[in-house]
C-alpha cells in the first residue's frame, strides 16, 4: 500500500480450472494456432476462426471432397497445437466413412 511507489505486477503462471476466463483464452489460443498455418492452409484457418465456438466446430460445404478435405486440414492445424479434434459427425455416409471411426461422435447411435 505503498503509494509512492510502482505496484507489484504479478503474473500467472497457469489458468485456474473452472475460471471465468477459461472461455475467451481457449478463442484466442485456437484463433492464434490457426493464424499460424494461414499461408499453408487459408481456408481451414478462415473456418477454425469463423466456425468454431467453444468446442463445436460447424462447417457446411458443397461437396464430399470439399467435406474430406476440410476435414484434413483442420485436423492438420489443431494437430499442429497438438490438439486432438474428435467427435465428428456428418449427414454423409461418404465423408463418415473417409474418417476413422476412433473420431466419429460417441453421441450417436444410428447414423442412417
């Protein structure tokens, strides 16, 4: 409580579990891994910025090998952050059946 001096800056080392900030750092991680590969992947780094929210990735294209190759790509970029993005869903049989079934979603039983 020294005035008349400069205060104490401290800095954390580490993030407590369940803080209120977790969400906005995980964003910023994510965007700044993403912003790393930019050059060698602009449209994954564009999707994993503009589709991912928290833990939820949504991407929506026109093509299977659009599907199969975003899918390669952003699993590229994550993996380059060692990040493991699993959990994956699709309403095409074609673009589940080109990942392995160790990532697809736990979550759902029926795919038909």
């Amino acid at each position: 409580m020294d005035r008349n001096r400069a205060p104490d800056v401290l800095e954390m080392g580490v993030l407590i579990f369940g803080a209120s900030c977790l969400l906005a750092c995980a964003q910023e991680i994510k965007n700044l891994n993403a912003l790393e590969h930019q050059q060698l992947f602009p449209e994954a780094t564009k999707a994993i910025i503009e589709n991912h929210y928290e833990d939820d990735y949504l991407e929506s294209v026109d093509t299977v090998a659009t599907a199969n190759r975003m899918f390669n790509e952003v699993r590229a970029v994550y993996g380059q952050g060692r990040f493991n993005l699993c959990n994956w869903i699709s309403n095409s049989r074609e673009v589940l059946s080109a990942i392995s079934p160790d990532l697809h979603s736990p979550r759902v039983k029926n795919k038909d």
